[in-house]
C-alpha cells in the first residue's frame, strides 16, 4: 500500500464513522492503520471536534461532517490536478520525440 497523506488518513476515519458510531478496532481495522498511528489520528480528531468517543464507540460530530466533505471535496481536485500533470507529462514527452525526430532527418513529423 502506498504511504497515505495525512488528509487522506483522516478522510478514512470520518469515512468509516459516516454510517453511524463504531468501536475502536472497527475502526482501526477499516482505516487501515496500526494502533499507535491510529490512537495519534484520533487524539488530533478529538481535540478539533471531529470525533467524540461515547461508551467506548467512536463518533463522528457535526464538524466532522462537515471537514469531511471538504476533504472530498478538495481530494477530488487534487486527484484531477495529478491527472492533468500526468497527461501534461506525456504530451511533453511526445513533443521531445517529435523535435529528436525532426533533429535526426525523420520528414514525418508533424
């Protein structure tokens, strides 16, 4: 598995309580995280408001939905900014081969 961004990290979390309040290891588990990391994410989630723990389940708050879906939200333009970097990179490849191309005496360059 690739090494997560920490908003990454946090999406998860707010993800996996979205449906309704869980225990810690449920948690844990569909993070997909180890328990020192974990316990380190929830203390920060904790004290900003995101999540609240209540007889021993883990719950998302209000604020936690509502960065939740900023975190979407801003996730989803990133993931769009790599895409268009990736196809950026390609065509700036195809232009290099084309100009070695044309440098090299190949009269089919466009």
């Amino acid at each position: 598995m690739k090494k997560r961004k920490s908003y990454e990290i946090v999406e998860s979390i707010l993800n996996v309580l979205e449906d309704g309040p869980k225990p810690f290891t449920r948690v844990l588990f569909l993070s997909y995280l180890t328990v020192e990391p974990f316990r380190r994410y929830i203390e920060k989630l904790e004290k900003r408001g995101l999540v609240r723990q209540t007889d021993g389940l883990l719950e998302i708050t209000e604020e936690g939905r509502r960065v939740k879906e900023i975190i979407a939200k801003t996730a989803s333009e990133i993931r769009h900014f790599k895409a268009l970097e990736e196809e950026c990179r390609m065509r700036k490849k195809e232009k290099e081969e084309e100009l070695l191309l044309l440098l090299e005496g190949n009269k089919n360059v466009h």
